[in-house]
C-alpha cells in the first residue's frame, strides 16, 4: 500500500526566504506526482504536476522534483511572500495498486513571516 | 486549468437528515469523479470514484448506503450524507480530470459539514 510521508509538518519562515518542502513515497510505480496548495477551509490548488518520466517542473517561483527510484519529490519556494502561507500537500497517483488513485501526504504548513 | 465547482461550501444540518452536496467540472467533461474526506490535519481520504453513468466505486469502509453517490451526467456527480450524524462532520471535496485518469486533479473548493 502506497505511502506518502511530508517533512516537515510545519515551517515557520521570515519573508523573503527561499525554502524547500519534502515529500517521499513507498511505491514507486507511479503516473505522476502532483503538488497541491490548500488554504484553511478550502479546497485544493493545484500547484505543479510532474509525470514519472520527468525529473523536474516550473513555475514561476516554484520548482519541484521528482526522484521516483528514490521515492522523493522536493517542492523549492524561491523568495517567499506572506501570501505563500497555506498548507502544500504531496499526491503521487498510483500505477501499481490502487491505479489512478491519488494518495496524498498529511501535508507542510508554511508560515512566511512579515 | 480546468475548474471544478463545488456546492455548497458549508452546511448545518440536525441528526437525521440528509445532505447533497454537488459537484461540477464547468468547462470540461468528466466521466470519473473522485470523492474525499479530510479530517482536521490528516490527508484527504478517497471515499469512492464516481463513474459517470454507473455506480460509484467505495472504498473500503465506506458505507456506500450512508453516502449515496450519483453521476448523472459528463459534469455533475453529487453525494449525499443519508441520515446525517455528527460523526459525519467533516470536509468533502470532490475532484475531476480533465483528461484522461491519470492527468492532472483538479479539486473543487470543498464542503463544510456540520450535523447537529
């Protein structure tokens, strides 16, 4: 069964920071990996979605990576803003068991001080 | 990207009732839907695949009686909470592809429920 593990749980960080989320994953048979952002009492965001066969995608202050032999992905925030806060949770959609489902990581919660 | 409408966003209902909930991919069709529940800071949690056309697909441990799932068009799927108790509070959200399975997820902007 796939699992999806994000450290840390909480970031705390002073405007202007680059900073680097992490998610890892126990199964690498994989369609893709997909960044999310979720503000409270919301819904999902869709940030970045990179495929098995890619090792990286961007946008704009964004960049995330994918290792899939390792099971690892890095989500890269480049000079964060206050507006930046909010939760950023990890998906991988399953190719092995569990095909086409998403199974998401308990997610990051990002702080980006004034 | 695509956009996935959700409906309403928060409700309050009292124990017994039931609640629909209502979920639309508004600028392209989805022949699968996926339903979630999210806890207060856990993952979201797949409840069933709704097809359009055809029953949903549960998961384990969902009781597909309690959580009735229609897909009665290309953009429509709704879920409804039969019977409402306050174990049943949570956040739903719903989520679509606009391509095929396993292209990108797009989510709607999820429903509070609350049952009194």
């Amino acid at each position: 069964k796939q699992e999806v593990t994000q450290i840390p749980a909480a970031l705390s960080v002073p405007e202007g920071e680059n900073l680097v989320l992490n998610c890892s994953f126990t199964d690498s048979a994989i369609y893709n990996l997909q960044w999310f952002r979720q503000d409270p009492g919301k819904g999902l965001t869709s940030l970045l979605l990179i495929q098995s066969s890619q090792r990286e995608q961007t946008s704009g202050r964004l960049n995330a990576s994918l290792d899939k032999s390792s099971g690892r992905s890095t989500l890269y925030i480049a000079a964060s803003q206050p507006g930046d806060s909010a939760t950023y949770l990890c998906a991988v959609m399953n190719s092995g068991a569990g095909s086409y489902q998403l199974t998401f990581g308990k997610g990051t919660k990002l702080s980006v001080i004034p | 990207g695509a956009v996935v409408s959700q409906h309403p966003s928060w409700v309050i209902c009292k124990s017994g009732t039931s609640v629909k909930i209502e979920c639309r991919s508004l600028d392209f069709q989805a022949t699968t839907m996926f339903w979630y529940r999210q806890f207060p800071k856990q993952s979201l949690m797949l409840m069933a695949t709704s097809n359009e056309g055809s029953k949903a697909t549960y998961e384990q441990g969902v009781e597909k009686d309690k959580f009735l799932i229609n897909h009665a068009s290309l953009t429509l799927s709704t879920l409804t909470v039969t019977s409402a108790h306050p174990e049943d509070s949570s956040f739903y959200i719903c989520s679509a592809r606009a391509g095929g399975l396993n292209t990108e997820a797009f989510f709607g902007q999820g429903t509070r429920l609350t049952v009194v």
